[in-house]
C-alpha cells in the first residue's frame, strides 16, 4: 500500500480576470499559499494554458511545471471536462454546450465534435510531454434525455447510444495508451456514464480498454442515493483519480432526488464546501488507502452557499487531516515470535513427512 498524495486543488472554479486568478503563476502561488501541493489544470482556460503548445512543445511544458514548482506546488494532471462533454452531445443540449467550443465551431455540431476530439487528442500529447498516468474528463451524452423511462425507450436504444459513445472514445483512448496515460471519466448525472452500471456499459462497448478509467467523485453518487464507499469495492482498479467533493441530501415533501427544477440553495440535492455536507470522507480515505490508491486527493470546489475564498482556505487542511499515511508494518508486530517453519508444523501436528502426529 501506498499513501495517496495532496492536497490537490482543481483550478476551473477559481480562475477569472481578476489577480491573482488570471495568471498561471500568480494562482500556484495563491494556492501554494493555502496549503495545497498539487494543481489540476483546466485545459480550456486560456489565461492559465495553452493546450495547443503544450501538446507541440515539451519545453512549454517544462517551462509550465517550472512556474508550478517556483510556486511551491506540482501539477497532478490535466482536465479537459468541457472538452470532453462535446465529444457527445445529444441535439436537444447543442445550443446548451455551444459555448464550450471555440467561436468558429459553434452552431455546427459535426466541427464542434471534431474540434473536441482534437482537443483530447491534444491533451494526451501534452500528458506524454508531462509524464503523467491520469487524465480527468467527461464523456458526454446521447441516451441523456432517454434517463427516465417513460415514454417508453425503443429497444436497442440505449445499446445504440452506448455503442456510438465508445466509437467516438476509443480512437482517443489509444491516443491516450500511446501517451502512457489513463483517461479518468467524471461518473456525473448529464453525462451517459453517471452510475456503476453505466460505467460497465461503457467500458463493455468500449471493450474494457486498459486506459479506461474513473476520475472518483462522492457528491454526485450522494446526490443519486448510491452507495459511495461500496462503489470504491467494487471498481477501485479502475480508480485513477480522485475529486474530494462534498454533497447533501435532504429530501422533504416537497422534492427528492430531482430537486423540482429549485436553484441550487433550494435544492434537496446540492453540493456544499468540504465538512460542510453529508459525505463520510473518513470511510472514504480509509477506503481508498486500503486499496492503495497512490495518486492526488484534489479539491473540486463547488458550493451553492460558501464563497470559493473560504472553501478553498478549508479545503486544503480539510484534505491533510484525512489523507492516512500508510503504514508498513502490522500494528501487532510487538508481539511476534519470529518465523520458524519448524515450528509452526509442530503447532499444527505437522510431521516431517507432511502426515498429522
């Protein structure tokens, strides 16, 4: 086992044109100065990064890691979520996304998707050029608005859906095994792998590729009533990254899982600062050290009440305190008599000719 690394901290939600938020230098420091020792980098924010470069040059990319040391922290990895989502996009969600896509691609959603999968394809370069294992992104979504079933679904829809998703993903997952990188799918609500057993769907269409795997979130499974912790059982080989994210539910008369169409404050289902919400993130840790995940525990912030200043202050101790700093030896160790063969065959009534006494 080994012990996982941070505290991360994911930069899309704190970037803006404000210092020291629109300078990739000023930022590390901002976040260097909070606690943190790694940044996820939004590969979109053209403030922070240029994808293109970094994917043609790796000086550019020495150059990047060397203004992120300087600062007094490492990058863990890239994102491309926006990116990602336009992958696929179903029709009734085109005008939605639309301003993910640079200017020149918007309202032509054929060069929109070609243009995202350049992007990732982009992203996997510059990953190589890093050296990183993981990537995090989202997959997208065609069978979305098919979620609840009524009117009824026409067979073979949802087996359409999952099977044109993988054909889009998988030129670029190869893309991403030639880079030595894995790809970490935010399991998410609006995108068509947002539960375990669409992430089976996935990766079954996809024909279970090595470099397919989970960028672990905990407030999208409470917001869904799915049991986070036992989720990490069940597909913690193919956990390569991690967003430490909080989440609450609070269901009334009024509203569920749905949440009644309410702004996010008034929402039985909403995500809220670290501590603040009803994630069990001491299960979670333990959990995670138990199966040895050694990669970065980094902050995604996102809170409909708390101002990002004060959760990304909290975020950074919240995340130190949880991380288990994995040991090497049995906590019994004291009391062990050493190992002697002999020994233990007498204790078991064991002959030297392998019969019992």
């Amino acid at each position: 086992m080994q012990t996982m690394k941070g505290p991360g901290i994911f930069l899309a939600q704190f970037a803006g044109d404000d210092a020291p938020f629109n300078d990739f230098g000023s930022i590390c420091r901002w976040a260097a100065g909070h606690g943190y020792k790694g940044v996820q980098v939004p590969t979109w924010d053209a403030r922070l990064f240029d994808l293109a470069r970094a994917a043609d040059s790796k000086t550019y990319c020495d150059e990047i890691a060397g203004i992120a040391r300087d600062a007094g922290v490492e990058i863990t990895d890239l994102s491309t979520h926006l990116q990602g989502q336009l992958v696929a996009v179903h029709p009734a969600f085109d005008e939605a996304f639309d301003g993910f896509a640079e200017p020149e691609v918007r309202g032509k959603p054929k060069a929109r998707q070609a243009w995202a999968v350049d992007q990732l394809k982009l992203a996997a370069k510059a990953s190589a050029h890093f050296g990183f294992s993981s990537h995090v992104t989202f997959p997208g979504a065609l069978a979305w608005p098919f979620l609840y079933p009524w009117p009824q679904r026409p067979a073979g829809l949802v087996d359409t859906a999952f099977d044109e998703l993988a054909r889009r993903w998988v030129p670029i997952l190869d893309a991403f095994d030639e880079a030595g990188c894995d790809v970490g799918y935010e399991i998410h609500p609006g995108e068509d792998v947002f539960d375990g057993a669409t992430f089976e769907m996935f990766l079954e269409a996809a024909g279970h590729h090595p470099r397919l795997k989970i960028n672990y979130d905990p407030s999208h499974f409470v917001l869904q009533q799915l049991d986070y912790v036992g989720f990490i059982d069940v597909y913690h080989e193919r956990i390569c990254a991690f967003h430490v994210k909080d989440a609450e539910f609070n269901p009334t008369a009024r509203q569920g899982v749905y949440s009644g169409y309410q702004p996010w404050a008034k929402r039985a289902a909403r995500f809220r600062s670290l501590g603040d919400g009803q994630v069990d993130f001491s299960a979670i840790f333990s959990k995670m050290a138990e199966y040895g995940y050694s990669s970065w525990a980094v902050l995604e912030w996102e809170c409909c009440l708390k101002s990002p200043e004060q959760g990304a202050a909290e975020g950074a101790p919240f995340i130190a305190h949880h991380i288990i700093e994995v040991t090497d030896k049995a906590f019994d160790d004291f009391a062990s008599g050493g190992t002697d063969e002999a020994a233990n065959r007498r204790m078991l009534g064991i002959s030297a000719e392998g019969d019992a006494s």
